[in-house]
C-alpha cells in the first residue's frame, strides 16, 4: 500500500518517507515482502481470513469506537483463545507466560497521525471528506480549505485560522451542517429567502413576492434582476413597474427586460428623474414648495417694450449709433 511503499522493483523499494518517520517514532523496523510472493507473509495474511469469517460476518456498530471496542472483546475472549492450528498453543497463554516480558513500553514520542488533505468548499458551503460532508462558514464558498482529522474531531482550516470543527462521522453519505455555518446567509442571498423582498423593492407587495419566488427558482442570477428593478421602480415608480411585471407574468415570462419593454413601449412611458439622494435622513425628508416667479415680473416697468441691454439700432443717415 503506498502509505508504506511508493514504489517497488527487484532492486529498490522506495518507501514513504513519513511512515518511516512514523516507525523510527515508535520503535518498529520495515521489511517489504515481495510482489505476489505470499508465501512470505503468510502469517500476516492467514488471521485475515479468520477476521472476515468469524468477526465481520453479522456485526453491527454505531462508530468507530465502538467497532474498536468490540473487535478487542473478540480478540480476548475468541481469537486469542483458540488452539493454533501452526504452533498448537493457545495463543493468549503463549503471550501471558513467554511473549509479555519481551515487550518494550510503547515510546510516548509525539507524532503527527491526522488526516490532512486539501478540499473545495463547494456552493452549499460543504466540504467532501471520507465520504461525508461538513459544513463551514458560507462566506467560504469556492475556497479552499486544509482539512485535518483525527478519530473524534474533523476541522477545517483557512491558512493557519480554524474555521470549522465536527464531530467525525464514520458512516458514507452523511451530511453534517453546524447551524452558526448558515447565519447571514438569508440577509444576503436572496435566492436562499426568495419568500422576502430584496430592499428597494419592497413597495412591489404581493406582485414582487411572486414574482421572486418564481424568478429565484431558475438559474438567472436574483442579485442582477434586482439591480435593473430597482433601476426600473427609480425611473417609473413602484406602481408603474408593479402593473408592468403583472402584465409580464401573465403571458408566462419573467425578467426584467420584458418589465422594461412593456414601461417604455407598451405604455409609452417616460422616466423621470430620480430624486437626489444625500444619504443623510433629515436631508432627504427635507420638501420645498415651488418658487413663485410672477414676483420677478413686478420688478420690470410695464411700457419697456425692449430689453435695456439690447444695443440701440443705428441711424440710417449716419454710421455713428444716437
């Protein structure tokens, strides 16, 4: 397996360099056997015979915990128990009185055995790992995250910073999502809430509700819709584009540029300006009523019958002006 061996030839055996890091860590050496030459670890492969007929056959477990904990009540009480068809000992009582006292003390150094691996953070914020799938923050969608594992915990990482953290699942095809992951999500995606109004058009009502819970159901992007309705409500008013998107889902279409059709051509509208906006509450609610400019007509003497400035017409007897 190539946690072990890289590669092998009849002259080399290229080993993974970090398994032998692992094994100078715990104290054990490592010999490749040869390709195909079973005869070499038969007695390695022989008791794996013995696990699939007589441990998996009928097992139920709930994790990885538990599997462990009842693979080592099999070993005591069953596999270790039995006569040895080789040696014709009891294995349990070879190890007791001969094998025990041979035994060196398992080295605490510490050493590194998590899973790491790279991984996508797909649109649904999830990240594919052992067959099952984790959820992070949704911010994080179209990233790419570090995912380390040990036997309990799953977590994820964005550079050195810990974004994620799951409770490993050692079933297939699970999905597991941390509700904090989602929170946000509904204020900025508005195809995620398609039931709410984006801001700005709110005064659609019940013709908007509809026609963004329709429009959100398809693959057109809801953020660019948005921009050209509100672009539309700007121009011609809520009232006016309310009427228009009715009249469009009538005959079976939505978007915006069948809106805008029926505002510009269809009813022959003309935009308005838009109202500036300061950005400040108190400027904006600010109204003034139209200035009366007959009072600039009082200031003019009635008989003048020409502008004061206009130059004076010239004689035509004499080229100099009177």
């Amino acid at each position: 397996m190539k946690t072990v061996v890289l590669s092998h030839a009849p002259h080399a055996t290229v080993f993974n360099r970090r398994f032998l890091e692992y094994a100078k860590a715990r104290g054990f050496a490592v010999v490749a056997c040869n390709p195909r030459r079973g005869n070499e670890k038969g007695r390695v492969e022989r008791p794996i015979g013995l696990v699939r007929t007589r441990f998996w056959r009928g097992r139920r477990f709930t994790d990885l915990l538990d599997l462990n904990a009842q693979a080592m009540q099999w070993r005591d009480d069953i596999a270790n128990n039995r006569r040895h068809e080789e040696t014709g000992k009891v294995p349990s009582l070879v190890f007791r009185h001969e094998e025990r006292r041979q035994l060196k003390p398992v080295p605490e150094t510490p050493f590194d055995v998590d899973d790491v691996e790279t991984a996508p953070v797909t649109k649904t914020f999830r990240v594919t790992f052992d067959r099952n799938r984790y959820s992070v923050p949704w911010r994080l969608a179209s990233q790419t995250v570090l995912v380390r594992a040990d036997d309990d915990v799953v977590g994820v990482f964005l550079g050195k910073k810990q974004v994620a953290a799951h409770r490993r699942s050692w079933k297939v095809g699970e999905d597991i999502e941390h509700p904090s992951h989602r929170d946000g999500l509904l204020q900025l995606k508005p195809r995620a809430a398609a039931a709410a109004l984006p801001p700005g058009l709110v005064g659609l009502a019940d013709t908007g509700v509809d026609y963004f819970k329709i429009f959100a159901a398809g693959s057109r992007s809801v953020h660019r819709e948005t921009v050209r309705l509100v672009f539309l409500v700007e121009l011609f008013g809520e009232q006016a584009t309310r009427e228009a998107m009715t009249e469009v889902m009538t005959t079976g279409h939505v978007g915006a540029e069948y809106v805008e059709y029926v505002l510009r051509h269809k009813k022959g509208l003309t935009p308005s300006a838009a109202p500036l906006r300061l950005g400040d509450p108190v400027l904006d609610a600010l109204s003034l009523r139209e200035p009366d400019l007959s009072l600039y007509d009082e200031l003019v003497p009635a008989p003048m019958t020409r502008d004061p400035g206009a130059s004076p017409i010239p004689d035509k007897e004499s080229d100099e002006p009177r």
